[in-house]
C-alpha cells in the first residue's frame, strides 16, 4: 500500500481497489488507514475466502480505470513505476503489456527477464505461444508483471477462472494470447516478487494445489476451439506435463487423499487430450519426468 501511494505526484488518478478475502488479521483495517494518501481507495471485502480468482474478479468489476494493473499483497512497485507503464502502453497502443521482475528472496534481489527480449515493439501475441520445447511469454504468466487494457474486460477477457485458488493465471495468460491483437514487453522494471514467504500458496501442500487441473482443463478448451488449435497443442500438452510433474515432486509433504487425487486428476485431465497430442507430449518429455508421470498416466480414467 506504501508502494502504491508513492506512484503518481497527484495519488487522485490512481484508483486502488482492494479485496479482503475473508481475512482474520485485520487486512481491511490497515488497508483503510491509507485512504488519505490514496484518495482513490476502494476496499471489498469477502465474508469468507473465495479464493484469488473470484477476488481479481470482483476487483475487475467494480474497476473504472482505462488501464488494470494487479499486484498481489506480498509484493511491491518501486516509486514511480505504474505512470511509466500507463505512458508507454498508451504511447505503443497495445492490448497489453508485459515487464522484467526483480525477484525478492530472504532479502536478496535479483532482476529476472521475460522469456520474449525484444522490447518496446508491437508484437503478436499469438506468435510467442510456441514452440513447445523452449520457454515463452506463455511459460511467464504472473499477471502482476504487466498492466492491460481495461477494455478487454467488456469482451470478459480479463476475467478469471472463479473459485481458482493457484494456476489461475495460467489459463488468463492463454487466453489473451490468443485472442488479443497485440502487446509489447516493456523496458521499464520496478515490480518487486517476493518468493520464499511460508505464508504463500507456492509453499503450501493442501487441495488448493490441485486447482492446476480445472485451470488446464480450461487451456485444453481455449486451444481446442482455436481456428490453428494443431499450432499450439504441442505447447499446451508440453506444459501440462511439466507442471504435473511439478506437483509430483512435491508430493511427499501432500496429505495423502489429496496425493491420490492429484493422481487421478493428472491421469483424468491428460485423457481429455487428442490422442496424437498425448502421445506425442509424451514421447517429447525428458525421461526423468516421463518416468515419474507415465506410471500414473496408464492407469484406468
């Protein structure tokens, strides 16, 4: 919140809405005492938790700004970085635009770049979805770096997929890149990622993790309704395993129903692929994690 109050000279351009999802430690309140330096503040607040999904969304609604940024509470802008983007995504006239990170672990910084180098020019979005085997602006899917155009949100495409508690973003990202004109990759670099916080839901093990199936779920259908679905499924398969895997080597500290459901979902979801894309995103997976997710993958759906 400090960090927001220290974004334009005049804070009144700014609207900052802030959703409460059903906390307990008084978020609403501490987020109330900075109204006088954000003159703009809006806070929601949920009852009961509904999960990061539902709150972007009831965020993404009650929004009046031509431009929507989002920045989860663990993380921070440098001063004066938000009026950069505005000018710059105004000036290039893109559907969205995407930035560089520092990245903030156990007080150590460290800049990580977005897997596309080229920056301040219009690009394609649909032409930095594949190829499958090397990373791309797909694989880089945090929506707090970037800032988009609120236009979108009358088509419903910065909506996203409700009651998603992890992974949401990742199908957010698919869809705007399909369906988008254009978006660019910024120079400018002041949003601040925290990793490593124990309180985060990258560190935890409960059934939430799962939520990574219904949001590929949702890719699968995006990818398959696309007029060059065979363009991008090597990608969208690819993907899935590799987060799959993700998840099965971290499955010791998983309770175990929610570990044989990860089973079973993994084995469910990957059956919803066309036969030639499973087989193939298969064959393409290094042997390490193909042995690790194959035994499950023959197992009965």
């Amino acid at each position: 919140m400090t960090s927001l109050s220290r974004q334009f000279e005049d804070p009144s351009v700014l609207e900052v809405v802030v959703v409460d999802d059903g906390s307990t430690d008084g978020t609403g309140e501490l987020a109330g005492a900075f109204a006088s330096q954000l003159p703009g503040l809006k806070i929601l607040r949920n009852d009961k938790p509904a999960g990061v999904a539902t709150a972007r969304n009831q965020g993404i609604d009650v929004a009046s700004g031509r431009y929507l940024a989002f920045l989860d509470p663990d993380d921070w802008y440098a001063p004066g970085y938000l009026p950069k983007l505005v000018a710059e995504i105004d000036q290039l006239g893109v559907d969205f635009l995407r930035t560089d990170h520092i990245r903030h672990t156990a007080g150590n910084r460290s800049i990580h770049r977005a897997p596309q180098a080229l920056h301040g020019t219009v690009l394609d979005p649909r032409a930095d979805i594949a190829p499958y085997n090397t990373s791309t602006m797909i694989d880089y899917p945090i929506v707090a770096f970037g800032i988009y155009d609120g236009r979108l949100k009358d088509s419903g495409m910065l909506h996203f997929l409700d009651g998603r508690h992890t992974a949401e973003d990742r199908p957010w990202m698919w869809r705007l890149h399909l369906q988008c004109k254009s978006y660019a990759i910024s120079d400018q670099l002041g949003v601040i990622y925290r990793r490593g916080v124990s309180t985060s839901l990258t560190q935890i093990y409960d059934r939430r993790q799962l939520d990574f199936l219904p949001c590929f779920e949702e890719i699968f259908r995006l990818v398959a309704q696309d007029s060059e679905a065979d363009r991008f499924w090597p990608k969208a398969g690819r993907q899935f395993l590799a987060i799959a895997c993700h998840h099965l080597n971290r499955s010791e500290h998983m309770p175990s129903d929610v570990f044989a459901d990860l089973q079973t979902g993994i084995g469910q979801t990957f059956a919803t692929l066309p036969s030639d894309v499973a087989a193939e995103s298969l064959a393409v997976l290094d042997s390490k994690r193909r042995a690790l997710v194959a035994p499950i993958l023959r197992r009965p759906v």
